[in-house]
C-alpha cells in the first residue's frame, strides 16, 4: 500500500442536524485521507456519529462545512450531473441489518439489479441477468437464487445478497455499515472472508464502521476512533492495539471480550468519563504524536502520552 | 462444585407443528442445573437454546409443546404443566428471564417505575408506597443513578444499556431462583455489554441466583460462566466447567465455533468459518446432527448418534471421536493461542 494515494479525503467536515437552538451537532470538523486498496475502520458507540460520517460520504447526508473529495475531485455539495452519476457507481454502501435492508416484496433478480437500472437506462435484459449472475456467484451464492424472495434467505445469506447488490454497480469504495453486527458468530466469519476476497481480487476500498474492535483488529489497516462526533485517535491497526492513547480508546479496548476465562475473570474495566479531561486553560488539538499516530489531546495530555510512548519502547 | 442441582431436565423433546410439518426443535436434551451457579448454553441461531429454556418458563409459541422428557423443579415436573395458572406459580416468580432486546421489552407507554412495581404488586403482593419504594431500591441496585427521578421516566428517556438494567431490574424485582438471561447484550455497544455483564455477575452474588446465559458468542461467557454447555440441532453436544471447554474442548462443533472467533484470527489471514448451514429439523437426523459439516466426521457419525463420552467428572461430550477406538485427530492449531491471550490493555 503505497501511502501517497489517498483515494478519499475528508477536510474538516461537519455534520448539523436541526436548527437553530435545537441544532445538535452529529459531526464535529472531522478531518481523515483514505488510501487506495485499504481498510478504514472507524468505531465508536451509538451516538457517535460514526454512521453520520459514512453517511456523509454515500451524500445521503448533506454537510454544513467542510468538503469531501474523491480522486481530488469534491464530490460533497453540488457537483455536475456526470460526477453524480459516476459517484453513485463508484461508492456503494453495505447495511447493518440484512433483515431490515432488502425489499420483502421483490425478487432478488431486481433488489440486486436495482442499481444498474438507475444509473445506465437502457441496458437489455440480458445484460441485467448475466451481471446479477456474476454478482450472485460472486458472493457465493447460487444463480438460481435470483427468482426467489428475502424472506427465503438466513440471516447470512441476505448480507450476501446485500453485497452482492453493491458489487454489481463494480464500484471502487465500499462503506460497510456494521455489516457483520447482526450475525451468528460463525456465518460472521463466513463475511468477513468475503469481504476480504473481494479486497484481494478487485483492489477495492473499505471504509469500515463498527462498535467492534476484535473485528475491526482482524479486518482494518488503519482505524479512527470517534467519541461525540470527534475523532479522538487515529493510528494504524497494530500502532493503536500496541499503544492506545487517549482514555476513550483504552476504555473501548478493554471491553473487548477476551476467550480466555482465566483472564477475563481478573480483567479490570476501564470506563471513559470525559470530565477527567482539564480543556479550561487549553483547548486539545488533534496532533502527530508519533508517525501516523494521531490522538486529540492539549499540552500536558500530550506530555504524559509521551511519557508513557516511551516506556513502552 | 455444588451439588444441589435446582433444575433437572431429562431427555427433553419439544416440537413444533409449522404448516401441518412437525419441527423437532430440541432432540432429547438433558442438562442438570446447580445451585449458584452460572451456566452458559452458546450455539448458533436455530440451534434450540432460546426454545430449550422457553420450555422452563411455559414460554413456547402455540404451535409448540413438549413431546416427552421432564422438567424437574422444586418437586414438581414442569412438562406436565397445562395452564397457564400452573405457570404463573414458576414465571416471573421462581424462574425469570432477561430478554435480549431492550427496546422492544419495555412498554413504551408506562413509567419506568411503574413497571417494576407492576412486578412487585404482582408477585410480592406490595402495595403502593411500599412498592415504590423496592421498586427505587431495585433500580439502585441494578446501577442507576438518581432513581427517584428516573422512576417517573419513561423507557424512551433511557439510553440501550440504560434500558436493559431496568429490564434486569424487572426481572430481579421478585427474588427469583433462576434468571434466564436470552442474549443480554447482543443488542449492545461493546462498552455497555461488558457493563451489563459486570452487573450481573454483581447481582447474581448479591441475590444468591442462579443465572443461564444464552448467547452464540463464545467470547462474551468467558467472563461470567462457570460451565458452558455448547448446542448444536437440539441437543447439548459438550458441557463442561468453563475452563475445560475453552482450554480442552472435544467436539468438534466446539472446535468450529471457538476457532471463529476473530479474536483468534490474524490479520490478512481467512477467519476460520464453519461450512455449510445447520440442518433442516424438520426431517429425522440420522447419526451426529453435525456429521455433514464436520470436517472431522467418522464415517460412524453418519449412521449412529454418539453417547456422551465422560472427559472428567464434570466435562462430557458427544462424539464418536472420544471413542477409544477413533482414530487421534488433532484439534485445530489456533486453539491454542486461547491460553496465551491476554487483555488488550497492558500496563
């Protein structure tokens, strides 16, 4: 992975829902690059706008400051038609829910389909029938499975229908919103390997969301926590597993469950309580503290971050 | 361990009727349940474990009911239990149950205090102020803060994990013997699981319970059980102390499901899955329900069931594979990383 092509970038991007007084805002100036051919996890709980952000990206939701670009090219706010066009080709969104996310009243044929129809008029049925095909097999799902309904389909399965849906538009960027949070255990593995292939054999990008760091260690390259709308570290997978920083991450790391009973029965929680941090004399900025490890924090923080940063080595 | 075994299940059979087809949803499972104890029965979706426990509390869908076997409790056999004033004795009461999904367990329309004094009034026969006033203790117990006020809140003004305390809370309100708990913190953000789970390991010593965690995350139980017994198509396939199912697991779905853990996988590297799909109830199983995905399968499994075979007094398992006649099979590599893992966070 070669780190001078960023494929995506986010400058400072801002996200308020409501007006006024009742302004609330979901995403606070959240700058990050996304490399071409990687994996970006970005975790946090409900609530912390981590969502907002993917949704941000698929232009579902609009911004109120700050500026997506894509390959260079701004894609957020209002762009020509063709660059619209070609976005909704090229970024494509997996869901969380595969129960919730496909049309229980459409045959697989057209909910995979559904894409090409909107984007490229005109295609033959032919065309449309072999390309659902392909994706179908794609995911390793049988053809034949094209004429039948959602509610014939595991849980499993319709996340496979659910990519396969994504793929069939051969797009560059995928954000995957907790794909894998709604499934068993073992038919979670079964995805995370798809997802995985489909990297390997077809270049693609990832922009990963999830509230689970055990997946996120084995699936990202390099990974954003967010808290509250803010990205409070931002390091590469093993950096940030090595030397967790900031209070929130090390909070969300030890709440991994750990399959060693023996371990988990001593293991102590950390809980992240942001009124242990003194922002009244300075503000925290989000810095450099060691290359590509970034964490949002003010002078002393920093201090003791450093300090601790070289015990450890 | 103890001995006192509260609940005793022998040879369980319960089946569905679904469109004029009959469901065997749990194949003769027996399982006997120990005073204080907490037990954890992990398998995936579709494996029986949320109907096997339904079956202690009368809980089964209209179209179920249990076909043979007992359900031994108190004195009393509850799978010969009819009405629903028989039940009304042990739910709730003796044997209460922890849904997995907070936001659809609480009635949107009444108090939050309401609602556990409800339980109260119902079953503890506590009348007005008396029952406000448990119901207040109840919800400080269960680690909310300022429950006054909170007891005239309504379940939306409840973060997730917030609501799930008070379902734990409804649930704890009668002192109950057993507490089943059906996936606690499936529906939770990884801090607040590992909260709720601290919760009721707190509880479960301060009430004296006896607690069954359902869950299809192995990982999760590693923190809160004493035994495990793992489910596969209807039937316990291991059980053990939790120790012994982590660090010496025998069957071979036991291996599948531990090995899937991305916990165990390495970056860059295929997670181990488990092929193919569980198998269709609907028809009779002929030999180890498992055999088909099992790339460990003897060609006995597809013929005979396998007895338990004993691994020590408290760790049996069902497959042919303990057989001294099987052939050695070596259990898969990444299993032995378990006993090397630490924490995420090193000081």
């Amino acid at each position: 992975m070669s780190k001078t092509d960023v494929l995506l970038s986010a400058r400072d991007i801002s996200v308020t829902f409501g007006k006024g007084h009742k302004a609330f805002q979901a995403v606070k100036h959240v700058s990050f690059d996304i490399y071409k051919g990687e994996t970006f996890g970005v975790v946090g709980e409900s609530g912390s706008g981590k969502t907002t952000i993917g949704r941000a990206i698929m232009r579902i939701q609009p911004l109120s400051s700050g500026e997506i670009c894509y390959n260079g090219e701004r894609i957020s706010g209002s762009i020509s038609r063709e660059l619209d066009q070609e976005m909704t080709r090229k970024i494509q969104m997996i869901f969380q829910d595969p129960m919730a996310s496909l049309n229980e009243r459409a045959k697989v044929e057209y909910i995979v389909a559904e894409g090409l129809y909107n984007v490229s008029h005109g295609v033959s049925h032919e065309y449309v029938h072999e390309a659902v095909s392909r994706a179908l097999s794609d995911v390793g799902l049988l053809p034949e499975f094209a004429s039948r309904f959602p509610h014939e389909f595991s849980g499993g399965q319709r996340q496979r229908i659910g990519i396969a849906r994504a793929l069939i538009m051969q797009p560059e960027f995928i954000v995957a919103d907790e794909p894998i949070s709604a499934l068993d255990v073992s038919i979670r593995a079964q995805v995370l390997n798809l997802l995985q292939k489909l990297k390997r054999e077809r270049g693609l990008t990832y922009l990963f969301i999830s509230h689970d760091l055990s997946v996120m260690r084995f699936i990202c390259d390099r990974i954003a926590v967010v808290h509250l709308g803010e990205i409070v570290e931002l390091a590469d997978t093993d950096t940030l597993y090595r030397h967790p920083l900031h209070p929130y991450t090390r909070a969300l790391l030890s709440a991994i469950p750990v399959p060693n009973p023996e371990v988990e029965k001593k293991k102590k929680l950390l809980v992240y309580d942001p009124s242990m941090h003194d922002y009244s004399k300075e503000k925290p900025t989000f810095v450099q503290i060691e290359p590509g490890h970034y964490v949002l924090a003010n002078g002393p923080e920093l201090e003791t971050y450093r300090e601790r940063l070289a015990k450890q080595d | 361990m103890e001995n006192n075994v509260v609940l005793s299940v022998r040879d369980l059979v319960v089946q569905f009727t679904l469109r004029g087809q009959v469901l065997t949803a749990i194949r003769g499972a027996s399982l006997d349940l120990y005073k204080g104890e907490s037990l954890a029965i992990v398998g995936e979706s579709g494996s029986g474990k949320s109907v096997f426990t339904k079956s202690f509390m009368g809980m089964l869908d209209k179209n179920g009911s249990i076909k043979s076997g007992e359900i031994l409790y108190d004195g009393m056999d509850l799978a010969k239990f009819k009405t629903e004033a028989d039940w009304l004795k042990i739910r709730g009461h003796r044997i209460a149950m922890v849904f997995q999904d907070p936001m659809t367990a609480l009635s949107p329309l009444v108090t939050v205090g309401r609602q556990i004094a409800e339980t109260l009034e119902l079953h503890q026969g506590l009348r007005g102020r008396a029952a406000k006033e448990k119901a207040i203790e109840i919800l400080r117990d269960v680690g909310i803060t300022n429950p006054e006020r909170r007891y005239k809140q309504y379940p939306h003004e409840f973060s997730g994990g917030m609501r799930q305390r008070v379902v734990i809370a409804i649930a704890v309100a009668c002192n109950p013997e057993i507490l089943i708990c059906d996936e606690p913190t499936t529906a939770l953000d990884v801090t607040i699981q590992a909260q709720i789970l601290d919760l009721l390991r707190d509880l479960q010593k301060r009430y004296g319970l006896t607690v069954i965690y359902i869950t299809h995350d192995l990982g999760v139980v590693a923190s809160v059980s004493d035994r495990i017994a793992v489910m596969y198509a209807g039937d316990i396939v291991e059980i053990g102390r939790s120790d012994e199912i982590f660090y010496d697991p025998r069957h071979p779905y036991t291996w599948a499901l531990l090995s899937s853990l991305p916990q165990l996988g390495e970056r860059g590297e295929d997670l181990f899955a488990i092929a193919g799909t569980p198998p269709n109830l609907f028809r009779p199983i002929k030999g180890d329900a498992f055999a088909p995905r099992n790339p460990y399968a003897l060609k006995v499994d597809f013929q005979y069931r396998p007895p338990y075979f004993d691994v020590s007094p408290t760790h049996k398992a069902r497959t042919w594979l303990l057989d001294p006649r099987a052939p050695k099979v070596e259990r898969p590599k990444n299993l032995d990383r378990i006993r090397e893992m630490g924490g995420f966070i090193h000081e």
